[in-house]
C-alpha cells in the first residue's frame, strides 16, 4: 500500500549514526539495478524511518510496502481475460511493483515471505520489467524500483541463493554508546514536537541530497571501468570465495554509483574498497575469508524507527552469553 503523504516524514539527512545505511540506501537510489539493499538488524534501528526517508528524495516520491500476507496477484498485477476474449486487447490491473515505479518498495521481514515471491520480487528489482503471463496472453511495464528489503536474522534466514540476488546487505545493530543514543532521542522528540519545525531545519540539505542525487542518476552512464578497477574487484570476490559472478558485477556497479555521487571524473580502486562490504557480507562462503578494506560504510550505531505507533523506543535486552557444551559420551563398561 502507499504511504499516505499526510504522514510526516524524518529527514534522510537528519539520521543520526547510520551512515553504512545511508551510504548503502544512496548507491541503489543511483542506480537501482544494483537488485536493492538487505537490511538486517533488531526491532528499533531505524530500518523503515530510513526506506520512509529515502523514498522523500526520489522524483516521484513513492514509498510501496509488501504486506506479509500478499498473493502474486497483488504483486505482479492481474490480466482480465474475459475483457481480452470480448475486446480483443490487454486489460492489466497494476500490481504493487507498478505502483512503486521510480519510488522504493520496502519489504519488511522479507525473510518470512514465501521463497518464490521473493524470486519474483527480486526477478524484477534487477531487470526493471515486470512481465505478466496468463493462458497465452502476456503484459510487460516497467518497474524500476529501489528495494529494500529488512530482516530479523532471530526470525530465521533466507536461503543463500536468495541473499546472492540482493545487491547490498547492511547489518544493523543495537546502540550502546552514550552519546550518539541521546542525539538519536534529542532529534526523535524534536521531531514528534514539531515535525514541521524539524523538517523545516533540515530542508537545505534534504534540496542538497535531492540534488545529488538527480546529478549522480544523470552521469552514471559516462562513467567506465578500467582494468585496474576490474582487477582490484576480481582479487577481492576471490579471496571471498564467492559463488558465481554476480558480486563483481554488482561491486563494479555500487562503485560507479558511488563514483556519480561524488561527482567523480573516473572510477578507482578507492571506491571499489568502499563499496566491497556491503557487497560481500552477505555472499562470503567461509567465516575466516579475508574481509574488505574497513570504510566508512562500516554500522557503528543505529537509529530508532520512526514509523507511527512503533516501537522506537523500545529497547532490547542485553544479549545473554552463551558457550558450546561439550558433549560427553558414557565411559564403556569395563570387562570382567
């Protein structure tokens, strides 16, 4: 369903410690075929307030949500066949994917969705085109859309040949600095006193990412690879151990999407090893391959979601430590 716009909505600029979110949200809105962002984290750090927020600063403004309980039909759109047989032409109803054309469709708990729904979803994320099939007859719209899709990894997982289709992955964890925890409450209760107040103080640079944003999706395409970038990216989805060749098509990507952002003459290495984690964390076969270059799209805190009714201020418990129990088999009798 679509977001009703009488709901204020908090600023992407005014989020506080979530810049691998951020940085990570940016790079898809550039350029979506990136497959969308998977955001994994706890209740209460800031996963909808941030998809809400980047949808502000896309040119349609469309924010799309997938509800847990949706059939195909109401993702993918329907056809009439009766109206087919008697006119002779394509009645298609729109499914969601059309409605979040140019805007973000947010998937919450993708991870409890069912497997091919998910497949689907993700079919048309990285194509841009939504093609819809029933007895023979057959509609195609486009549907370029930023997803991101948020997940409790308590609530259980998906299936690797899933998380390989998402473009990027950040983890998001509970905050236990001090001080970036009260700038997070400061700037939610200066909000719910006054949105219009607040936003109002964020304007410029909400007109500023806006800007960047429009900038960045209009120089992508002059923007090229060189072999020592394609080199550097090689070397490190290797050393990861990755499946296939969908990371470094993806790195390649979330590097020139960065590249634009910056306003960059040419793509380097140091926009590869900025972009590399968000793109592995989440495809590296084995728990001791080397990781990427730390960057700043590294989480170091997180931010409450703003939604209305949530639970923003609700805070988890503190984890409880656990140990691997040795398991000890019974001693053989002995012999006589």
């Amino acid at each position: 369903m679509n977001e009703p716009s009488s709901i204020p909505v908090f600023p992407f600029a005014a989020l506080v410690g979530q810049d691998a979110l951020q940085q990570a949200l940016l790079r898809a809105a550039v350029d979506p075929a990136l497959g969308g962002v998977l955001v994994s984290g706890p209740r209460g750090t800031a996963k909808s307030t941030a998809a809400r927020s980047l949808a502000e600063l896309l040119p349609e403004g469309r924010f799309v949500t997938l509800p847990l309980g949706a059939s195909e039909e109401q993702l993918i759109g329907t056809l009439d066949l009766q109206h087919a047989l008697r006119e002779g032409g394509v009645a298609f109803s729109p499914g969601l994917l059309a409605k979040a054309h140019r805007g973000v469709l947010y998937v919450d708990e993708v991870n409890l969705l069912p497997n091919p729904l998910v497949d689907q979803l993700l079919d048309v994320a990285s194509s841009g085109v939504n093609v819809v099939e029933r007895d023979g007859i057959s509609h195609r719209h486009d549907a370029r859309f930023v997803l991101i899709g948020t997940m409790n990894p308590e609530e259980g997982e998906l299936r690797p040949q899933l998380l390989d289709r998402f473009g990027l992955a950040v983890e998001l964890d509970n905050c236990f600095d001090a001080g970036v925890r009260q700038r997070i409450v400061k700037a939610r209760l200066a909000f719910d006193t006054d949105a219009a107040a607040f936003r109002a103080s964020h304007a410029p640079a909400t007109a500023a990412l806006e800007a960047r944003l429009c900038a960045a999706r209009s120089a992508l395409a002059t923007l090229d690879f060189n072999d020592a970038v394609h080199a550097h990216v090689s070397a490190l989805c290797i050393a990861a151990h990755v499946d296939g060749l969908r990371a470094d098509l993806v790195m390649l990507r979330a590097a020139r999407a960065l590249a634009a952002l910056e306003g960059a003459a040419r793509i380097d290495t140091a926009h590869v090893d900025r972009v590399a984690e968000a793109v592995l964390r989440h495809r590296r076969r084995e728990h001791d391959a080397p990781r990427a270059p730390a960057s700043e799209d590294t989480p170091r805190s997180s931010m409450p979601d703003a939604s209305a009714g949530g639970d923003w201020d609700r805070l988890e418990p503190d984890p409880v430590g656990t140990a691997k129990i040795k398991q000890v088999r019974p001693l053989a009798a002995k012999k006589a």
